[in-house]
C-alpha cells in the first residue's frame, strides 16, 4: 500500500487568513473548494465527528466564497437564478436558494444573505457562480455589480457554540434566530453573524471580512473555547450524511434537478417568479421526477470512499447510484446518499450495492435525515 | 515537521478514466483543475523534470475540460469573450485565446479547438468558463449549445513525442503542424489530435472522447514507448517556469488584464472584432499598462512553494509580487514570474524578494522565457 497522495499546494489553490492556525492545529487532510483550501481531517473523521457532537469546534470556512450581488436589479438577478421565491425575504434573513439553470439543471445550491434591499451576498457551495451571475447580468445588460468580496466565513459548530459565542460576542448572540443574522462587534468591527452551518449540531457563521482581524479573532475564540472543549474542525464527512446534508458536486451536480435532490419546498414554480429555470421544473414537476436522492443503510461495517457512483440493484438490475457514503459509529451502519430510480424509493426496501473492488454488500433504503 | 497533508477523495473532485493507471504508477501528489484530478509529481518534482527533457511522458491531463460550444451563433460568442480576433481561424486550428471581461479582467486562458465554422471547444484552464459561457448565451438570447462535453485530454510531452505517437497513430501524425490538429485512428476510432501541450518540450494532446477506450490507448503508448524510457508525468512545476507557461490562477487572475500578463500579440483590440474586453484593453493599451509579468532569477538556492504572492522590492519599496517561483538545476537558479510594477522591468534589475520566514533573497529581472 502505498502512501497516499498529498495536495500540492501553490496560490492557485488559495489560503485563508486562518490557514496558520489550521496548518498549526496539525491538519491531516484537504480538499480545494472554490479554488480554495478546506480541511476535512483532524485527528480522524471519527474523532472529529464524535467531538463536534459533544463539544464545539471552530471551523475554517473561508472556501464558502461569496458572490456579492449589488445595484438596482439586484434582487432580479437573483430570482432569475434560483426557482426559490425571493419576493418575501427580509433583511437579516439567510435563505438556501438552489440555483436553476434553463433545463433545470443544478448550478449550485448557496445559502443566500439580503443585506440590503439593493444587496445579496450568496454563499456558495463549489462552482464559479460568479461567472455564471456575471454573463447574466452582462448579457441582459442589468443594473448591477457583481463580485466576490474579501470575505472569509469562520463557523462555530456543535452544541456548545452559543456557550462560546456568548463568551466573545455577547450575550445576544444566543437571540439570533436559525437562518437569521445580525451584525455584532468584535474589536469594534461589525461582523455579519448568522446561526447557520454546515452541520446539524447547531453553531453560527461569522462573514469576516476584516483579514487583519482573523486571527485575533480565531485566537480569541480559541481561548474563550477552553472551557468548552473546543477543537478545530471541518465539515464532517460522517456527520453530514447522518444530517441528510447533500454536497454539491458529489450528491447533486448539473445533471440534477432540484426535485431529483430533493428540494421541493424551495421550488416554488407554481409562483409568478422570473426565474430562469421555472419552466423546466414546473415541467418535472407536473410530469413527477424519475429519479430521488434517498438514504442508504449498507451492512457489513467500513467501507471505501466513494469516488466513482456505485451501482445500487434489485434483482440484478440497476436502480441507482451511490454518490457518498459513511460509516457511522453511532448507528453502527454505513450510511448514504444514493440517486434511485422511481419504484425504489420505499423505507425498507432492500437492495445490494456494489463496491469498487466488485463485491456486493446488502443495504436498505432509509428517509433522509438519518438522524 | 509534521507529515504534508493528504488530499481527500470525492466525487467533487473528479477521476479521470486514466485515473488507475496514474495510480498505479505511484503518484505522490495531485492538485485539483476544473474540479477534477490532476497529477502534480510522481518521482519528485526534480527527476520528473529531468526525465521530461530528455525522453518522453503520457500525462493525464483530463482536467483540461471542454468546452463545448456549437450553433449558429457559435462564432459570436467565442469572439464575445476573447479580444483575440477569431475571423480569421480554420478549421483544424487550434488558437491560445484570453477570455477578457468587460471590464478587462481574465476569466480564463483556455485553447480553443475550431472543429466546425459552427462549432468549438475552448480547452480550459482552472475556472468553471462553461457558466460564463452560458449565462453570456442565456441573457443575449444566442443561437448556441454550450456543454461541457465527456473528453479528457492525454497529453505525450517530451523530445521522443513524435517517434512514439507515430507508432500508435502512424507516420502520418509526424505532419501535424504546430497548434494544428488532425483526426487519427486508433482501434478504428478517430481522435482529435493536437501538436499541443503545456510544456516547451514539444508534443501532442490526445483529445479522448471514448472512455470505453481510454485505459486501452495509454496502454498501447505506454507499451510502444519502452524503447523510448516512456515515464508517467505531469506539468512539470519547474519545466513550466523555465518556459515561461502562465498558469491561470496563479500568475493572471480577474484582477490581471492580458497586457499586464504580455498577452499583447492576442489582443486584437485594433480591429472591429465584437469582444467584450474590448474597450478595456484598448484603454490599457492606449494608458500603457502600469504592472507587467516578468522573469526573476533568486539567489541562494531552493525556495519553498510560493503559495502566497512574496514581495519584490527595491531600495526598501514594493515593486511586485512573485507569484510563482522553482529552483531550475539546469539553470542553477531559482526561476520565478512576478508581476512587476512600471519602472523596474529592465533586464537584470537587481531586487530583493521577501521569503515567507521573512529572510531577503538577492535577485534580478529576466526576460521571459528563462529558456
């Protein structure tokens, strides 16, 4: 067995400001997410899962780049791009907005933030949306400055994140509701701060966009963590497919619509809304989806990463894919996302899954979350 | 020291179908291109580099996405995003072309492939371009298909490139002509062929459009290149510098202009060409550009990665940024790209560059290529 491959490291792939705190905390693994570095490893993938459950973690973020949307058509341009009704938003509210091409493909799936009524910042998953917003609002000549701003998310996750957050922001940073932010200071700089992240252990995102504070700022949630425990951390690969949390680019890429992945009360096609993508998922949903991302439970412990789909059967037929999975220590099964064909959708329903080096493993389809 | 990090696997992140055979051959470290693989060292950095000058390599370069766009206003659109002016291609061309914006940021630098007077590929470099396309073609309403298509490039790199491709696609492939492609036929299948690659050893890419055939094709190059010491390779960090090849995201981003990054002889800003970036490079070349790429040699041995940009100064003032930087054992010297303010491009200007542990290094301006 050879060891394996390390990332090469050079500008292309970027850093963060908090790169040195995440290189010091003894990083054992990256991926590069938005053409930028995000940890996925610490100790292990089953150490840092069994922590952010108990505890807290501090998480560098930085690669959730923002498209910053700016101008009079600002809030035209971004209901052109997501089939989710913008109309009702408010200041302050975060809203996950899957982006829609014309033939209804997904683009990517941010979690978007009104600042203003003239201002919407998107918080993306991994695609260049910003081209994509930009050769819109080029070609139909729009009122409006696109951009990715200097802004580098540091989340706050796990179940003592209010205890911590309340320790460096405030006491009132325990009131900012799920999907909402505010803006609160730390050394007299107001960071947008919002309860939101990317794991189902509750937790905050801090937009900071103040590189000469980022460190200080790590530093002083570093400390004010002791008493809590606190680690650094990264998205968790076990955690995120117990929460039925899909990554864009693994579980749902272009070739999926956003009722295939599951997001029908975000789709609100029924609505006068100008989104580019209306009518193509209108159409789906008349016609009823072919396809359905479902859980997956496959027996017979650890398995390997799933870099390539694996074929989901019933009766020797192939009914689905597998598009990432997980053992999970604390429903002690593998757990996953697979894409299934319509009839194969039913709790319960067993099938076999085969892996990489040919052999098949027993499973059964679950509902989404696991947990 | 503790261990360079490894880089985690996904789907996200794509394999190619070479994917075995690079692992198989013992890659120790990849980067991520486009969302996908890319092969950065096998033996190391250094003997890779040596063995690439003097025999021949088969890379996986299957990162190097398409493109693709096709119709009736195909034309239009390639020429919209490039101030290349693409009137005068022909068919079987291929035309190293900078995507400008409207405001004269780079958005990509891919080669473009005319297979069609209705239809090209734009070979990319690290940005997902396919979104700009599309939201360009979608708010003007075009008359055009844009996809990212199922080929991934095999380039054949290295001073034997010739006498091996010839044994796998005839004597006839000794004809192709610089940036000019052709189709040949391995297993009854035509392939696109280029006489391209990202080296200045000379050299073909193999446009793969059939997987199914994929792990057959590098086979039969590898078996026919063991007369000619064929290795495994990649991009090779210092080969690229030494010949002055840009990397886009490390060299020129959307911050840079393409006169900035001596792009001059593809800006084609004086004709009637419908280009987006038109106005803005014109601009620039008529103010004179204020920063320009250029060599620079470093003193005193090998340097670390250059993963964030290191000051250049003179008499104590900034006057650019390295951006990218290798020790050349052929040259004795550190080689580097430095995006130089106005005033200090002449040839041998003596500067210091800032290392990252903050030490001062000797150097001077080159003109590029260094070979």
């Amino acid at each position: 067995m050879m060891a394996p491959a390390t990332l090469s490291q050079s500008r292309r792939t970027r850093r963060t400001p908090f790169s040195p705190r995440v290189e010091a905390a003894g990083v054992k693994s990256y991926t590069v997410y938005n053409h930028m570095l995000l940890a996925t490893v610490f100790e292990s993938v089953e150490a840092d899962y069994t922590h952010l459950k108990q505890h807290v973690q501090i998480w560098d973020v930085g690669c959730e780049r923002q498209v910053s949307i700016q101008g009079p058509d600002a809030a035209r341009l971004v209901q052109l791009m997501t089939v989710r009704d913008i109309g009702g938003m408010i200041e302050g509210q975060c809203f996950y907005a899957p982006l829609v091409d014309t033939d209804g493909g997904m683009i990517n799936d941010p979690v978007g933030l009104k600042l203003a009524d003239d201002h919407y910042w998107l918080s993306l998953a991994d695609s260049d949306v910003l081209l994509w917003a930009r050769g819109l609002a080029t070609g139909l000549g729009l009122d409006v400055a696109t951009h990715e701003p200097d802004v580098w998310p540091l989340a706050i996750q796990g179940p003592k994140s209010d205890d911590l957050m309340a320790q460096v922001f405030g006491e009132s940073v325990r009131d900012i509701r799920f999907f909402r932010f505010e803006r609160l200071s730390f050394n007299n700089h107001p960071f947008v701060i919002a309860r939101s992240g990317w794991s189902k252990q509750g937790g905050f995102e801090i937009y900071v966009d103040r590189e000469d504070l980022a460190l200080e700022l790590w530093d002083a949630l570093w400390e004010a963590g002791q008493p809590f425990e606190i680690r650094p951390g990264c998205p968790n690969h076990i955690e995120r497919i117990e929460g039925g949390l899909l990554s864009y680019g693994n579980d749902m890429t272009r070739a999926h619509n956003p009722l295939e992945c599951g997001l029908d009360r975000y789709c609100h096609v029924d609505r006068p809304i100008e989104a580019l993508g209306r009518d193509a998922v209108a159409k789906v949903m008349a016609e009823g989806t072919r396809r359905l991302v479902r859980g997956l439970k496959i027996d017979g412990g650890p398995v390997p990463p799933t870099t390539d789909e694996w074929s989901v059967q019933v009766n020797g037929k192939h009914v689905g894919g597998v598009t990432s999975s997980a053992y999970s220590p604390d429903l002690a099964s593998t757990v996953a996302f697979a894409m299934m064909d319509k009839g194969f959708w039913d709790v319960g329903l067993a099938v076999k899954v085969v892996l990489p080096d040919g052999t098949m493993r027993d499973g059964s389809v679950s509902d989404l979350p696991f947990i």
